[in-house]
C-alpha cells in the first residue's frame, strides 16, 4: 500500500468519525500526521544508527 493509499484510507476513516469536517481538510490533516510521523520515525532510525556506530 502506497502513500496516497494509506493518506485515503485513514481520510476516510476520520471523515467516519468527523461527517461535518470538509474532506480536504481532513485529508491535509492525515497528510501532515502521516508524514510528520514518519519523519520522526525516520530521526529515530538514524539515531539508533548512529549510537550503533559510536
């Protein structure tokens, strides 16, 4: 599952939850999370990373 699949997934998901929230805006909020998370789980991996190589 691509990106865009996982972003459409998880808006339709909280459209569910949310009916009166207008879809772009719910789909810019799982688009910032999902990469916002991502990029901290990327910080975390070359954190481990680096300790690994000290």
């Amino acid at each position: 599952m691509g990106d865009d699949e996982i972003i459409a997934t998880w808006t339709e998901r909280l459209l569910r939850e949310a009916p009166d929230l207008p879809p772009e805006r719910a789909r810019r909020f799982v688009y910032e999370l999902y990469f916002t998370a991502q990029r901290a789980l990327d910080k975390k991996g070359w954190e481990a990373d680096f300790e690994r190589e000290e």
